[in-house]
C-alpha cells in the first residue's frame, strides 16, 4: 500500500509495534471508506486520522493488565502474498537489522540482491573474458602468465591457489607473477567492477 510509505507514521520501540502497525494497516483497509480529511492538506489529516488509531494500539501494549497475546502461529501473508506464520517472518534477533525499521529491512534486502548479481556479473566476465581485457594483460616475457589465468585461480578457484604454486608451474618469479597481479591485473578487475557498478 502506498499509504504505508506516508511520512510521519508514528513509531514505536516495543517490541511489539509491528504487529500493532499491522493491525493498525488491517484496521485502515476496513475503513479507509469512513475517511474524512479536515486539515488543509489530504496527506496531513489521512496521517492523523492513521496516527490516532496506531497510538491507541501502541498503548494496549504497554498496559500491565493487557491480555494482549500474539499467537506465534496466526497466519498472516508475506510480501510475496503467500499465507505463513508470524513465526516465519520474525527476524532473526541476532541480525543487526533487528534495528532497522521496515522501510530500511527492505531497502537492505534490495541491496544485498543486487550486489549479489553484481557478483554474479562480474563472475561471469572474469570466466568469459570475451573483450580479452583480462587475457591481454601479461608480463613481456610471459605470455602464459596472463590476468585472465590468475583472476580464475587467485578469486574464482575454491580453494584458491597459492602465487608460489601458480609462479613455479609457469616457470616465473614469485616476485614477477605478483607483481604482475598487484600492479596490472587487480587495477584492471578493479575498474572492470566499477563499470558494471555504473551500468
């Protein structure tokens, strides 16, 4: 719903605002038909009108002699539209985005989709190397020795392998195949991460 998006809906650090914003948003759907805007500006008086149940939920929380139970096992729907538990989308208390609140857990939970697929892109173009960038990039003398071949074994290759194993099958310097990687290829990935970053 966009009216959950509202700025100024008012919050909470029960434990239990949020099933006390979500009863308050069933109660909203029920009767957003009643509503009647006062104030100069709609969006004002619909928060109001939204905040004056809310506050009145947040207190029965906070009565010592509240009978205010939540069954663990009452079913609800996700963000998905598939009917679970409330037990199922609790957050995990060790999780540092217990904090957060929803508009942030969510924002978080889109980030973290697309730096995963950022990786998987980058993954990919390392595998791939279709421009040769990455197999272009090679110490004078050791052509064999290219970005490509190091990137694959150094950062894909689990467990990755050790620059002593990979300098002494190619018949190269330790020195020369790291500095080879530290000066040419990890610049070079570096800025490869930074294009698929702006695309």
């Amino acid at each position: 719903m966009v009216i959950q998006q509202l700025p100024g809906i008012y919050k909470s650090g029960h434990q239990d605002y949020l099933e006390a914003l979500n009863q308050t948003w069933e109660w909203v759907s029920r009767k957003i038909c009643e509503f009647e805007a006062r104030s100069p500006s709609f969006q004002q008086s619909l928060v109001i009108w939204i905040n004056g149940y809310l506050k009145w939920r947040i207190k029965d929380l906070y009565r010592p002699d509240s009978n205010y139970t939540i069954s663990l096992d009452r079913l609800t729907r996700n963000d998905e539209g598939d009917e679970t538990t409330l037990l199922n989308i609790l957050p995990d208390r060790q999780s540092q985005t217990i904090s957060l609140d929803l508009l942030d857990i969510k924002i978080a939970q889109i980030q973290e989709t697309e730096r995963q697929c950022l990786g998987k892109r980058i993954w990919q173009y390392i595998e791939q190397d279709e421009e040769g960038k990455l197999t272009a990039s090679h110490p004078r003398k050791n052509p064999e020795c290219h970005c490509h071949l190091l990137a694959m074994r150094l950062l894909l290759e689990q467990p990755p392998h050790k620059i002593a194993d990979i300098a002494r099958e190619l018949n190269i310097s330790n020195q020369t195949l790291y500095s080879h990687w530290k000066k040419n290829c990890l610049p070079l990935l570096k800025e490869i991460g930074m294009n698929f970053g702006s695309d």
